[in-house]
C-alpha cells in the first residue's frame, strides 16, 4: 500500500517537475526560477491527481481539497526534497539543457531516489492512519 501511494506520488510529482524543468530551461530561466516553478506544479499535479480521485467518489469539493491537502503534503514535501536535492548535488545537472543526457538522466535518477526515500514516509504514515489511508476511505 506504501508502495502504491508512493508511485501515486511520484506520478503527480513527476509530472509537474518535468513540466517545471522544461518550461523553465526551455525559457531560459535561472537555476533557482526553475526550480520554484517545477516544486509547485509538482504539488499542484500531485494534490491535482487526490483530488480528482476523491471528487470521483462523491465527495464535496471541500472535504476532498481537505483531505487531499492531509493525505499529500508531507510525501510531496519529502519527495521534492530528495528529488531537488539530488539534481542541486549531481554535478553540471542544474545547468544541463533539454537536449543533454544529464539533464534527462539527473531527473529520472533523482525522481527514483526520491520513491525510495518517500516510500518508507508514507508506510508510517499509513500505518497511523494518515496520508493515503485516509484516501482510500473515499476509493469503492
């Protein structure tokens, strides 16, 4: 179950800091701009994905934003952490263009690290009651 919240994590995530990368090296923009722009289209897409599945069952647009909010923050929060943490730290990844290996190959290795960190996160907080487990009350 830990698994599967996490990889449902890493998908909203994973989207949003693709997007977030791209748009802001294709534009030209500085490390730190780019950066900024990919965290919050990786929490926008991340919550974005709860949301959607919450809304699916019937529940009212406040509780769902509610419980999207409980269930996703701190997996997001970890997971951009590890995830930016290793692009910062992998040398020549945050000047890397679109068309360099490294620019592709930090991302998607910074994305793995960034499951395996967040996966054992989000199995406590399922173990309390927490995080996911309070999706999967609204899943039939």
């Amino acid at each position: 179950m830990a698994a599967r919240a996490t990889l449902h994590c890493l998908t909203g995530c994973a989207i949003g800091e693709i997007l977030g990368m791209v748009i802001g090296t294709a534009l030209g923009w500085g490390n730190m701009s780019t950066m900024v722009l990919a965290i919050a289209l990786a929490f926008f897409f991340g919550y974005t994905l709860t949301l959607r599945s919450i809304l699916k069952a019937g529940v009212g647009f406040g509780t769902a934003l509610r419980v999207a909010f409980a269930a996703d923050t701190l997996s997001i929060a970890v997971m951009e952490l590890i995830d930016n943490g290793v692009i910062a730290l992998s040398p020549g990844a945050m000047d890397a263009t679109l068309s360099d290996t490294l620019f592709w190959g930090s991302l998607g290795l910074s994305l793995a690290v960034a499951f395996v960190a967040t996966t054992p996160v989000n199995k406590w907080m399922i173990g309390r009651g927490k995080g996911h487990a309070m999706v999967h009350r609204y899943h039939h």
